[in-house]
C-alpha cells in the first residue's frame, strides 16, 4: 500500500513539473501553431514534445489573409521553405472583427515582408508599424496598391443601411476579390520579394508571371458568361463583398447589407423589396457567403410568390482556416467554384 502511494506521489510530481514547464512553453509563445506540446504517459515514464519550431535564421513574410497568403506562396515557388511564410487569420476569424495578439504585434515588428489589405477594418495596423524593430522591412498595403480603382462602399436600392452612421468615407476593402486585381497583387508582392531577396528577384517576377497566366485565364471563363447569361444580376440575402468582381463583368446585384456592414438581421422591408425583385426578375437562384446560417435568404424565398429558389454559397475567403490550407485550398480553387455557382445562376 505504501508503495502504491509512493509511485502515485511520484507520478503526480513529474506532472506537476511538467505542466509547469508546458505553461512556461506556451506562455512564452502563444503560439499554438509555432510551438505545441504534447505529452505521453506510459505508466509512470512522461515525455515533453516540443514540435513546429520556426527558423529564425530565414527571412519572415506575415500576411494578415489568406489570399495575400496564397498569392505569396506562388511568387516564391520552390522558395517558399526558404522563409517563415505566416498566416495571421488562420482560425476562421472574420477580417472585420480581427484584433492581433500581442504575439502578432510582435511577430510584425520584426517581420522582413508584411502585407495587408488596408481598408477601415485594418486600423490597428499603423500601431503594429509604429513597434517595427526591422527597418528595412518592406510593407504592402493592397489599397494603395490599387489606387483609384478602390471604390466606395455604396447603398443599393433595397439596401439596409447600417445603424451606426459614419461620418467619413467608407471603402470597399474587398479588393482581393477581383481576379484583375489579383493580378496587380502578385506582381507587387513579387517586386517586394525583389528587395527583400535580391539575389532571386527575377525568379519571383517569373513566378508571378506565370501565376498571373492562370488567373488571367480563370478571368477569361468569367468574361465568358458576359452576353450568354439569361440575366445579368444576382442577388444576395447576406452581406455582399463582392462588388469588385461583379463590376468586373457588368453585372447587377442586389444585397441584405453592404460588404462591411456590421448588421445581421434584415428589416421587414428589405426582405420584401428582394423578394419582390426575385419575382420580378424571375429569379432562381439567391446567394449567400460561405458560414451563412441563410435565415435571411429563408426569409426572401418565403415571401416570394412560388417559393421555390435555390440557395447557392459563394465562398468571400474572409473565414479561411489553417486546416483549410492544409487540406489544399487555393485562391483559384476557390475563385473555380465561385465562376460554377455564378454559372449555375446566371445562364
């Protein structure tokens, strides 16, 4: 009996030093994804695995979604194990509602290549720049890169309005949605690989070129359906961030909310001005973003006069995980099943 107890204290002593040694582990990273932990019990023997530890002798490329993310992965091609490439929203995090850890801020100020979209809800990025300790870091602001191709946020006719009022310009962060900006993109993220790595500039502007023959190709079989569709709008019970892509290939819409509205329940006018326009347009088919519970788009098809519309998910990218990545998703995977459910819709 007193050998029993003995082994137990003694079992309960290495998991108490280890625990501990666990919360030092990841109080000091936070990372769950550049340093994780795991421990094997096998009768009283206990092992501590510390795995996933980033190089800090390679060159850091942080990029706050995963667009970004994806189109820097093809600019360094076969180089991409040749730097710390990282993710900041990898958990499925909505850009709009995203508020970086200390680790981020940290991870930022000492990055080599940093890139972000730079709209309203990225205001906590100037703070992030002002901790830089890399002087030489090149920063990509997708934006500015655009220039004066951002557009407003606009109100469309049935459009609910968001209830706080705000008191300056708003613009349409979803740039990354346009296959045309996309191609804009990767050539810059290229340019800045450039400075960063010198000695292999012209290799990732070759990458990027090529890259860019792919979505160029991909933004061909959008321009198709111009002229072939049976109607040119489409129409949404949820937010709509898609503006830059339907402006692409001149087609209408009509939306619940804008793209960065904060609402999320539909007035009982707005639902009878979309479900009116279903009718009047003869409308099939009603979209929703990825993560929708489509209670609004419920709400239209009820109220329309035969019921009997479809709901189809268009994927916005704004809620990309880690897992997501690793299962193989891609900025034109998914930008392929977004062109089907448009094409379902529109011819």
């Amino acid at each position: 009996m007193r050998t029993n107890e003995m082994k137990a204290n003694k079992v309960w002593s290495i998991l108490a030093v280890l625990f501990f040694c666990i919360g030092m582990l990841t109080g000091c990273g936070g990372n769950q994804d550049a340093d994780s932990t795991e421990i094997n019990i096998n009768g009283t023997e206990v092992n501590l695995i510390k795995r996933g530890d980033s190089d800090p002798a390679k060159k850091s490329i942080v990029c706050t979604t995963f667009p970004q993310y994806d189109w820097m992965r093809n600019v360094l091609g076969q180089r991409e194990d040749e730097f710390n490439l990282s993710l900041l929203l990898d958990n499925g995090m909505d850009l709009h509602s995203y508020q970086p850890t200390a680790e981020d801020m940290s991870k930022i100020a000492a990055c080599d290549l940093f890139v972000y979209v730079g709209g309203a809800s990225d205001a906590w990025v100037e703070d992030a720049l002002k901790e830089a300790t890399n002087s030489n870091m090149q920063v990509v602001n997708l934006m500015e890169v655009s220039g004066s191709f951002v557009k407003e946020e606009e109100v469309v006719e049935g459009m609910q309005e968001d209830a706080h009022e705000h008191e300056e310009k708003e613009y349409d962060e979803h740039v990354w949605l346009s296959l045309k900006n996309a191609q804009q993109f990767t050539t810059e993220l290229a340019s800045a690989m450039g400075v960063v790595d010198k000695e292999n500039a012209q290799e990732y502007m070759a990458n990027a070129e090529e890259y860019n023959q792919k979505l160029a190709a991909l933004d061909g079989e959008y321009m198709s359906l111009m002229g072939e569709e049976k109607n040119d709008t489409v129409l949404f019970g949820d937010r709509f961030p898609l503006r830059y892509l339907v402006d692409d290939y001149g087609w209408n819409y009509f939306a619940a909310f804008a793209g960065c509205s904060a609402e999320t329940e539909a007035s009982f006018e707005t639902i009878a001005f979309l479900a009116g326009k279903v009718d009047e347009l003869k409308l099939q088919y009603i979209f929703v973003l990825e993560g929708s519970d489509q209670k609004i788009a419920e709400a239209i098809i009820n109220s329309t006069k035969d019921k009997s519309c479809e709901i189809i998910t268009v994927n916005s990218m704004q809620a990309v995980t880690g897992r997501d990545v690793e299962e193989g998703i891609t900025y034109l995977s998914v930008m392929e099943d977004n062109l089907a459910a448009f094409e379902k819709a529109l011819r």
